[in-house]
C-alpha cells in the first residue's frame, strides 16, 4: 500500500489497512476513438513471427516485438490460449 512516507518515518498515526470493503459497483470501461472491438482483437494475426529470446524450461519466455503482434503470435501460433 503507498502511504507516501517511507516505512523508516512512520509515525504511530501512519498505518496500514489490512482489508477494505467496497460496496458500490466497481466495474469500470475505457473508451477512446478508434478502440477495437474483442472479436477484432482476438481475430488479428501477427505480421512477424517471433523466436524466443530467453526461456527457461519451457516456464518462462520473453520475446521482442509490439505487445498485440506478440500476443497474437502466442494466441494463434503457439495456441497458448485454446
């Protein structure tokens, strides 16, 4: 939790909430010009194929490319997601 003073000057009316309950609706949408559809981001194909950089065993793997052609590739190639 960031409180905005450091934990070494803490002073006894500083503290940390353990659990919070929030009754309202938290649900929440961000909308801009130009935003893609699900079934269109779900339906693009990735215009490069991509190698993996480093992996270790098969559990972690990084990849260089743009977020959605990486993404996509992993969706569709790899079929990670099915």
């Amino acid at each position: 939790m960031a409180t905005g003073n450091s934990k070494n000057i803490w002073t006894d009316n500083s503290c940390i909430i353990p659990h919070e309950d929030y009754s309202g609706d938290c649900n929440y949408e961000i909308i801009y010009s130009g935003k893609q559809s699900v079934s269109e981001i779900i339906q693009y194909r990735p215009k490069n194929s991509y190698k993996k950089l480093f992996h270790h065993d098969d559990t972690n793997k990084i990849y260089f490319g743009e977020n959605l052609d990486v993404l996509s590739h992993l969706y569709h190639d790899l079929g990670l997601c099915k």
